[in-house]
C-alpha cells in the first residue's frame, strides 16, 4: 500500500510525466516499479481521473525511448563499458549472463517476451546494442513488444476497476507462460488461416486441370 500510495502522489503531482520518465528510467535499468505504475494508471483511467489512450501513447514512447537509448549505448560503448560501469545501472555481471542465456535460446524474440520477465526486459536493449543486432530488427521485436507490454498491464487497471491489484499479481506471478501460451495461441491461428486461405485456390488448380484432362 505505501508503494501504491507514492505512485498516486507523483501522479497527483506530476500527471502523464510519471508515467513517461518512470519507464523511461527503468528502461536504463534504473529502479521504478514500472508494471504496477500502468496498472495503477489504467486504474486512475477508469475512475475517469486520466485517459486511457493518452496513457498508452506516453507508456509506449517512454518505453520505446529508453529501450533505443540502451541499445545505442550497448551498441556504441560495447561489453567493456557494460563491465567497468555496468553497476552504476544495476547491471551486475550475474544479469548480464542471465539474458546472455536467454538470448540463446529464444533469440531476438527475447526482447519480446523479455518485457514479461523481471531481471531480463532492463537488459535486453543493452544486450542487442552489444551483439551489434540491426535496428530495424531490434525496433520491430522492441516496439511491437513494447506496444503489446503496455496495454495489457493499463488494460488490467481499466479493465477490472478495483479488483486490479488481485488480477495484477496473478499475472505477474505467470505472466511469462501467459504470453507464451498467447504468442502459440496466436502462431496455430495465423497458421491456419494461412492454410484456409489457400485451399480454395489449391482446389481451384485442380479443378482446372481435371477439366482440362477431360477435353484432351
């Protein structure tokens, strides 16, 4: 409650710019309660106090801003930086080898579903700046994660109104087999749209060569 209770203060005193600067710095690795700060905005948004599409645009460019920052900075300043300094973010050498583990087995998709990973998401734009990923691979995993992150957790607050908090830790305790459950769910349905699509034609193709076969 006294975390839930300074959130409402610097929004009482601060509006919109918590949010943005919040995430903003802990995308830096810095500490700010970043997933209960949006609930708790969704909240605010659905007693009316803030609104809800200018809290997805000022989460989403704060996210997405200190994201690129630390890209650059791992992209620029490489491994050695990150060691020497590494500590004035929070970025101790057990972290770094944590999301160097992580990158290796979901690759780029990490930075996606990084963001649902507490001790990874801080890292992750570091990490890619550092094996040197290409921007407009790293924006495309970023951004869209990003975009995703935010409207689920001010989703949550808007959604479910005072019950917020119970529905927050429920998701926050299994919140990375959910995405991954969602991400599979949505793969099997692209999929088989994909292949929907195609029969149609498939029999069409065959329908033209048996008539075909028929004239000769």
């Amino acid at each position: 409650m006294e975390m839930l209770n300074w959130i409402q203060e610097l929004f009482g005193k601060y509006g919109y710019n918590v949010l943005f600067f919040g995430l903003l710095l802990e995308f830096i690795a810095l500490p700010f309660p970043g997933e209960t700060t949006m609930a708790f905005a969704g909240y605010l948004s659905y007693t009316g106090r803030l609104d809800f599409m200018i809290l997805i645009i000022v989460a989403f460019f704060g996210t997405t801003i200190g994201m690129t920052i630390t890209y650059f900075i791992g992209l620029k300043a490489g491994m050695p930086f990150i060691q020497r300094y590494g500590r004035w973010f929070l970025f101790s050498p057990a972290k770094l080898e944590k999301t160097q583990r992580w990158f290796e087995r979901y690759g780029s998709g990490l930075i996606t579903i990084g963001y649902f990973i507490p001790g990874v998401r801080h890292f992750t734009g570091y990490f890619s700046g550092i094996i040197a990923l290409p921007f407009r691979k790293f924006a495309l995993y970023a951004y869209g994660g990003a975009l995703f992150w935010v409207i689920l957790f001010l989703g949550i607050g808007r959604l479910f109104g005072p019950q917020w908090t119970a529905v927050f830790h429920l998701f926050e305790a299994y919140a990375p087999w959910i995405v991954l459950a969602a991400v599979l769910l949505a793969a099997m349905i692209v999929v088989y749209r994909f292949r929907f699509s195609r029969r149609p034609k498939a029999l069409s193709v065959m329908g033209t060569v048996k008539e075909s076969s028929k004239e000769r």
